[in-house]
C-alpha cells in the first residue's frame, strides 16, 4: 500500500470506526492517532465472481460488476446482507452515544420483527 496526506478538513474526530479487515486496518491507522474501533459489520461487499478468464479495460469490469449487481442473485442477497449490517452497527454502535444527551428526551426501542 502506498499512503499519502489525508486532508480532513480540519476536523477533530471524536471517534474513528474501520471495518477490520486489513487494508482497511492500515487506511484507518494511517489517518488517525487515536484509538480505532474495528468491526466486523464494516467489511466490504464482495465483489462478484465471474468464471471466466477475461481481459477487459477497467471500464469494462466496472460496468460487469454494476451489471451484475442487477442479474446476479447471490450478490443482490451480498448486498442486503451488507445493508443488514451496517444498519444494525448504526443503531447499535454509533447512534446511542450520539444520542445520550437526549435521552431523557426520548425513549429509544429497537424495532423487531414479529415472525410468523
């Protein structure tokens, strides 16, 4: 990996979440000081695979990937799965320390779904 400057914008982080999955791992230490978070739930989505030995210009494997994000059906199901879980680390992980301030303003419930 190769790293360069990180313009922040100025801003002080309170807080620095990473998925914990390697490069991801290293961006994250590389931009900032302080302790990082590493979850599981911010990993990426996997590409699709294709089984055949292609060579394509960069544009064309992007436009295959977006395609097949449409047709493919185990990487639309990738895809609410990682939907799922980002979800779930936002309710979870993020937004009750955002929220304990209000919190004797507000009632905060987790919606479960009913099965059946």
């Amino acid at each position: 990996m190769e790293f360069g400057e990180t313009d922040l914008g100025g801003i002080e982080w309170q807080r620095c979440c990473s998925s914990d999955l390697t490069r991801a791992a290293q961006t994250a230490k590389s931009i900032y000081a302080g302790t990082i978070e590493f979850h599981p739930a911010l990993r990426e989505v996997p590409a699709p695979s294709f089984h055949r030995n292609l060579k394509i210009p960069f544009i064309g494997w992007a436009m295959l990937i977006r395609w097949s994000w449409l047709v493919n059906r185990q990487t639309r199901m990738n895809l609410k799965h990682a939907e799922a879980r980002v979800k779930t680390f936002l309710d979870e992980i993020v937004l009750p320390p955002l929220l304990l301030p209000y919190r004797r303003f507000f009632h905060i419930t987790r919606a479960v779904p009913q099965s059946g």
